[in-house]
C-alpha cells in the first residue's frame, strides 16, 4: 500500500488543524481496509505470511483505540528506564548500573491522571523502553530498538551531557524515521547550575540545531542522585540518613502532552500508513517469491512430464498434440499461482503466441518432434520386416530419437512457462520488452545455465521407468 502523494501531501498539511484530525483516522482506516481487503493470499500464502498479515491487523486495532506509542531511546546509563519511571509516577520499567539491563522491548500503558488534555480525549498512550543503541556484542537487541523506533509515534531520545559522536549518529538515523523526536537532556542534578546551562545551550545552538527544535529539548533529572541528610529524634539525637529528591519531570510531560494534543491523531494516522506501507511493501515481495518458487517447481514438474509423454508415446503427431496439450495445461496451472484463472482457449492462445515468438526453435521444435515420431515408426517397421533381427539396433535407435524428442519438447515447455510466469506476473502483459524479447532472454538463460543438460537428465530416469 502507497498513500498517493496527493493524499499524503494533505495529511501533512493539515496536522495542525483540529477540524481535519479525524479526517486523517478515517482516511488511514480506510486505506488499511483496502490493504488487507486486496492482499488477496491463497491458504499456503495466508499461513507462510501470517506474522506479516498479524501487524497489519496490529495497526488497524492500533488505529481504532487512538494509541499512541512514546519510545525512549540512548545509550546505556543515560537513565531511559528512570525517565519512564517518572513519567509513569512509580517504578515500572527495570533500573540497575549493569551494562544493557533493558534487553528487551517493554511497554506500559502510561495513565496521565489530572493533566489529561481535552485533545487527547479517548487516546491511550504506550511508555516504551527499548534496549540501549550502544550494546555491546547486541546486534539482536538493536534490532529491537531499530523496530520500537519504526513503531513509535513520539521517540524520546534521553542523553545525560554534550553529545557523543554515537548519540548524534543515533539521532541523525532516528530522524530519518520521520518521526516527531524530543531530546531529553536527563541527569541535570549532577550539574551546577552554571554548568548545566552551558550544556543545555551547546546542544541547542551546536549538536542538534539542524534535527531538533530548541522547543524540543528538555531538561530533566529523573532519578536524583540521594544525599546525606541529619534527622534529629524527638529526645535530641541524631541520625544520618539518605534522602532521594523528588524528581524533575514536568517540563517533559508537559511537552509530550503539547504535541500529542496538537498532532497526536494525525502523527498516529500518519505513522500508521507508513508502517502499513513497508509491511505492504514485504507481504508482496514475500507473496512473489513464494509464487515463484511454487511456478519455478511447477514449471520444471511439467516439462519433465510434457517430454516423457512425447517421448513416450509411439504415435506420430499424436505425440507431439499430447505435449502441446501438457503446455496448455501448465499455463492454466501456473494462472491460477498467481491469481489470474486463464480459460484453455486463453492458455491456447498463450502458447501460440509464444511458439510464434520463438521463432526458429518454435519450428525446429515441432519439426524434431514430426520427424523424431516419422523415424521412431520406421524403426518399429524395420523391426516387424526383419523379423525380429533388427530389433537390438533399431531398439537403441528407437531410444536415441524417443530422448531427442522428448529433450525437445522438455525445452520449449520450460521456456514457454516461464514465458508464461513473467506475463503473469505483470498483470498479463509483457512490458516494454515485447514478448518476443522476453522469450529470447528466457531461452538464452535456459542454455547458460544447462537448463537443457538437467533437464536430459531427469528424462532419461523418466524414460526408463
């Protein structure tokens, strides 16, 4: 599925209107309906592409109950898993000083409490922790970081100082996504005041200006480092103790909740349709090649059998009518493959076409089967006059014009179906090629790659059996 550019070009323009924000949830609704109504999967498809159909599903659910995903992203120890924590109000996602202690996707459902905002109404808004971009050994887990991103809505992408080479490559490839993305400057208690100020300025005006928004960098400090405070008993002595500060959070609730109530319906509509148009993308390139596999066997299954019927069968022109009628039926086979039932007149018609564009093998083609046939009878003859006499020499004639004729036959109807299987494939056309060049290319391939030696060498075993 691709939104047509005059549809994605008025989504995009109207994110800021109110009046249009359910316009955008109906116009993507929609389309994901035309997808899984149009992907149009035979029982073995439906089964080899279920995970694939499953996330379209996913998202047109995801569409109905108006969630909106928010993904944290950053290297370890930048405190991704604290930010969400003070977000949620409570300690949900998992928080330690091991190196990649999030290993993998997590999500909860994050309940804003008294800040809801009239905008986001109805909406249900996902927290979600990914594993750290910096893993080490973590190619796995930053496949899940990869998808979390590719999945987002929003992407929090938390950092703890000045950015890093790595941090500000993460960033540039995030942005890539098209996704709205906040920098979350987190740990900021750890600075004085001065200093933190001048980092803050530096990744505005230096590190981000060209990715990010001044708007969208916040500071926070999420999970204040404790400190040592004296507490005095009611009989006058004292005790030290460790006291942890309320977190700093605000400012980014705050900001996630601005844009959500601005453009969360259209962002979610138009995250929506992206995804849905990559997994589109690879539910038809994973239909096509398990189509093709399946014509590949097909194809060969048949010219095996239209070569062994030729070469089998004693009776002149009947022989050679027989493979013709084994090619009309692989092409009604290979139709229905791929989708596109062909009646037999259809096939016939197919066929000829084809025969006509390979030219001179077309004729040769039938002529070695009319002359193999003429000589296979003239043995047999030679045969009934000599008595018997003849018979071990005509026998091994006989087998060197069947093979001949049945190598033949194999040939063109190798060829003919994968004529065949590229017409289908382009919706029952040739494409500018032309047929004839299509045919040509096929039979040039077939004689690079041995096709022909192969295919003598399942007919002899045919032939024998």
């Amino acid at each position: 599925m691709t939104l047509p550019a005059e549809e994605l070009t008025s989504l995009l323009n109207t994110l800021e209107q109110e009046a249009t924000r359910e316009d955008a949830v109906a116009m993507a609704r929609s389309s994901l309906e035309s997808t899984l109504d149009g992907l149009n999967l035979s029982p073995e498809e439906s089964g080899a592409l279920a995970g694939e159909v499953a996330q379209l599903r996913g998202l047109f659910r995801k569409l109905e109950a108006n969630t909106i995903e928010i993904a944290a992203f950053g290297m370890v120890s930048r405190g991704k898993s604290s930010v969400l924590n003070a977000l949620m109000g409570r300690d949900v996602f998992q928080v330690g000083a091991t190196h990649g202690t999030t290993v993998s996707r997590v999500e909860e459902e994050w309940h804003r409490g008294p800040d809801d905002r009239p905008g986001l109404d109805g909406a249900k808004l996902i927290l979600v922790d990914t594993p750290g971009i910096d893993e080490v050994g973590g190619e796995g887990r930053e496949t899940l970081a990869i998808d979390a991103a590719r999945r987002a809505d929003i992407i929090l992408f938390i950092v703890s100082g000045d950015l890093q080479r790595r941090e500000l490559e993460a960033l540039s490839a995030l942005r890539d996504v098209q996704k709205p993305i906040i920098l979350v400057f987190n740990q900021i208690d750890r600075y004085p005041d001065v200093d933190r100020d001048a980092i803050h300025a530096k990744i505005i005006d230096e590190r981000v200006a060209h990715l990010i928004r001044p708007d969208d960098v916040v500071m926070t400090s999420a999970r204040p480092d404790p400190y040592q405070v004296k507490i005095i008993r009611d009989d006058g002595t004292a005790e030290i103790a460790w006291e942890r500060p309320a977190p700093v959070i605000e400012p980014l609730k705050a900001r996630i909740l601005d844009v959500l109530e601005r453009e969360g319906k259209a962002l979610v509509a138009l995250n929506t349709l992206l995804i849905a148009g990559d997994l589109h993308s690879e539910i038809v390139a994973r239909k096509v090649r398990i189509r093709d596999e399946a014509a590949n066997q097909m194809i060969w299954n048949f010219s095996v059998a239209t070569g062994a019927a030729v070469g089998l069968n004693p009776i002149p022109i009947a022989d050679v009518a027989g493979g013709l009628v084994l090619d009309v039926g692989m092409i009604v086979a290979l139709g229905r493959v791929y989708g596109l039932p062909l009646t037999k007149r259809t096939a016939a018609s197919l066929v000829r076409d084809m025969m006509l564009a390979l030219g001179a093998m077309g004729a040769v083609g039938i002529a070695t089967r009319l002359l193999a046939s003429g000589m296979r009878s003239s043995l047999a003859g030679v045969t009934i006059l000599s008595g018997g006499l003849a018979a071990p020499l005509t026998a091994l004639g006989y087998a060197a014009f069947s093979l001949a004729q049945a190598g033949t036959a194999a040939t063109t109807s190798y060829v003919l179906g994968h004529g065949a299987k590229t017409y289908l494939r382009q919706g029952c056309q040739w494409g500018p090629r032309g047929i004839k060049t299509v045919i040509q290319e096929i039979l040039a391939q077939a004689t690079a790659d041995s096709v022909v030696d192969r295919l003598k060498v399942d007919l002899k075993k045919k032939l024998k059996s």
